[in-house]
C-alpha cells in the first residue's frame, strides 16, 4: 500500500470513528457534565449554604435519593453499585435544580459515584460502601427533602 492510500485509509477511519463515538456518546452529554464537575468537587467541601437555607429539590432527585438510601440498607457489592449507578443517571438526566443547587449537588454525586466504583472493583470494599453511607448523611444538611431520614443500616 503506498503512502498516500495509506494516509486516505486513516484519515477515514479516524472520521467514522470520532462519529461513532460522538453519536454514542451524545446521549450522556449531560451526564458526563455532572461527572467532570463531580470529580473535581470529590474532596471539596459544599458550597456554603445561602442564609443558612438548605437548597431545594426536585421529584428526580428525591426519588434518586430514596432509592439510594433504601439500597443501601438492603443491597450489597455490586447491586449497591449498579443500583447506585442508576439512580445518579436518572437523577442527572431529569434534573430540573437551579444552577446553584446543582453544583452543591456535585459534592454529593462525585461521593455516590465514587462508592459504586469502589464496589464494582472490589464487592466488599468497606471504603465503597463507606462513601456511599457518608454521601447520604450529607445530603439533609444541604438540601431541603422533608422526612429524609437515613436508615441506622445506613448509618454505622
């Protein structure tokens, strides 16, 4: 094969293949925002909150957080995790939060994501469930869900 066939052959494979992962990947264009900025926010105190008010929720968020704090009483391992996973997909892709309330939720996120991480790579990771258990203690401080109590199963 000559150079310049060689160099057509890359050249086109490079374009189908940055369009297969752009159209595969551009369903989660949303989600993998909420994952850059939870990354970085892992370590990162909350923003504080604005007169000492807890930030508001909405219906994708409470039912995720429930759905969470349920699993992680009963679920260990990997169905924690997937659980988890889920959970933080579906509150992500229906977030209806103003742009504050949402970067305060990052904090939250990044803990979540991390745990089903840590759970995918090792089921009975302590560290993985640790974070998981913390991300749900946090959450009442910093965001307004009536009667969003944790489990004691959660809470050890």
């Amino acid at each position: 094969m000559n150079s310049k066939t060689l160099v057509t052959v890359i050249a086109v494979a490079l374009l189908v293949g940055g369009g297969v992962y752009a159209w595969l990947h551009h369903s989660h264009e949303n989600h993998a925002d909420h994952e850059a900025h939870a990354a970085h926010a892992h370590d990162t105190a909350a923003p504080p909150l604005v007169n000492g008010q807890r930030w508001e929720t909405d219906e994708a968020l409470r039912t995720s957080m429930l759905q969470i704090r349920d699993a992680a009483s009963q679920q260990q391992g990997a169905a924690l995790a997937s659980t988890t996973k889920a959970q933080v997909d579906y509150m992500i892709t229906h977030c209806k939060l103003d742009s504050q309330a949402d970067a305060a939720l990052h904090g939250i996120i990044s803990q979540l994501l991390t745990g089903a991480d840590m759970l995918n790579k090792a089921p009975d990771s302590p560290d993985g469930v640790e974070r998981i258990q913390h991300a749900l203690q946090q959450y009442p401080d910093y965001f307004n869900h009536p009667d969003f109590l944790v489990n004691e199963a959660v809470a050890k």
